[in-house]
C-alpha cells in the first residue's frame, strides 16, 4: 500500500494503528488507541518520512530474507489477533525448527560480507526497532539502512539472538554480521524469498535503496515526529 503514497507530494497519509507491531506509530509518537490517532488525522501536523525500496517496492521498517519471510506471511490471521505482537513467537519459532542456511553477498559502496546464514534483515533506519536490541547504537541510525544476520546457523546462535531481542534486550554483536549504508545488494545461492513489512517481495538478488523523505505522515502536532 505505501507505494501508492511514496514520492506523492499531493498525497498525506494518516496511520491508524491497527497492525500488529505499531512499530511506526510508536517511533513518531502516534497513539495506539483508535480515537486519539483519529484526531492526529483531523489536527496533526505532516512530516516527511524515509523509506526503504526493494527492487522498487516501497517498504517502511523492516524487510526479511530467508525462510523467515515465508514464516512472517503466513502468521495465522487468527493468531495475529489473538496475540499481537507476540505472534512473531511463531515466526522466531518457525525459523529456528526450519533454520535453512543459504550462502549469502551482502554488499554496500564501501564494505562487503560473504558467507552462510538463515536470515537477512534490512531496516529503514529509526523505523526499525530490533536493531536497537540486538547491536550497539553506533551501528543504528536515522537516515541510512542496516542490513543484519546471524554468522551462522547453529540452534544455540539464533537461541541466543531470540532471547536477547525478547527478553534481555542485550546487544550480541558478535554473533551478527551487519553492514549500513543507502544502497544495499544481497545476493543469495539458492535464492530467498523476501519479505516486506508482511507483504510479498522478490526473491533475491535484492538491492534495497533508501527513499528519503518520501512519504508525507500525519503526527500528533505537539510531538516531534521527525
């Protein structure tokens, strides 16, 4: 949906939080109960915002590679909404009893890694809220993406990552490679399905760019949003 609105300066969007993370609701400080966001449409204040694109596909937080993008789409509608935000368990649970490494390039201007994984994920800058769990602050920020994956596939390393991003909140650097910048390439043998904030993307190769400033939002007009 958001590529109807990307690059569209005609064009405003105003969120409801009706999805099951609300990661971008929270991050420009809309809220999460119906009626208060209703009135951020009718008197807020518009910013605009980066995305991220792959192979053209527009996307706001968080795009998957591996058998993880599978697992995110098809997370049970049922579940969704029983659970919230704890229906990714399912998609966590999903990837560690079906971790299926693949040989992966991963590939900025400036920097390169090479090597197996199960999963990539690659994140709009603030937008993208694991990797404030899982790596240090320098290696997150606004204005760039952050393309991160287990070094490996051993059950005791993605173990190890699905704890301190649910429970401890500790960084674990040294179990993940990461890379940043504004155009990323990933290239995959065999190739991966993608995932794109929960909605159908190409298989690899994928090369993610960061969209800046590309949609126009509604924020709560006394927040700073930006």
């Amino acid at each position: 949906m958001v590529d109807l609105f990307a690059h569209q300066p005609q064009l405003t969007l105003g969120l409801l939080p009706v999805g099951t993370g609300n990661e971008v609701a929270r991050v420009l400080g809309i809220p999460l109960d119906l009626a208060s966001a209703c009135r951020v449409i009718a008197t807020g204040r518009v910013v605009e915002i980066d995305l991220a694109q792959a192979n053209g596909n527009y996307f706001v937080h968080t795009g998957l590679v591996g058998y993880a993008a599978y697992a995110n789409r098809h997370v049970p509608a049922w579940l969704k909404a029983l659970l919230g935000k704890a229906a990714y368990f399912y998609v966590l649970a999903s990837s560690l009893l079906h971790r299926r490494a693949f040989r992966a390039r991963v590939a900025t201007a400036g920097k390169c890694w090479e090597g197996e994984t199960p999963l990539i994920l690659v994140g709009n800058g603030r937008f993208h809220q694991p990797a404030r769990a899982l790596l240090p602050p320098r290696e997150w920020r606004d204005g760039s993406l952050i393309v991160y994956g287990p070094r490996d596939s051993r059950w005791t390393t993605l173990l190890s990552l699905a704890i301190s991003l649910w429970i401890t909140r500790r960084p674990r650097p040294a179990l993940l490679f990461c890379l940043s910048g504004r155009e990323v390439s990933v290239h995959a043998r065999p190739p991966q399905p993608t995932d794109l904030d929960g909605e159908y993307g190409r298989s690899t190769p994928v090369i993610f760019r960061l969209a800046p400033r590309a949609l126009r939002m509604l924020v709560p007009a006394s927040q700073e949003g930006e």
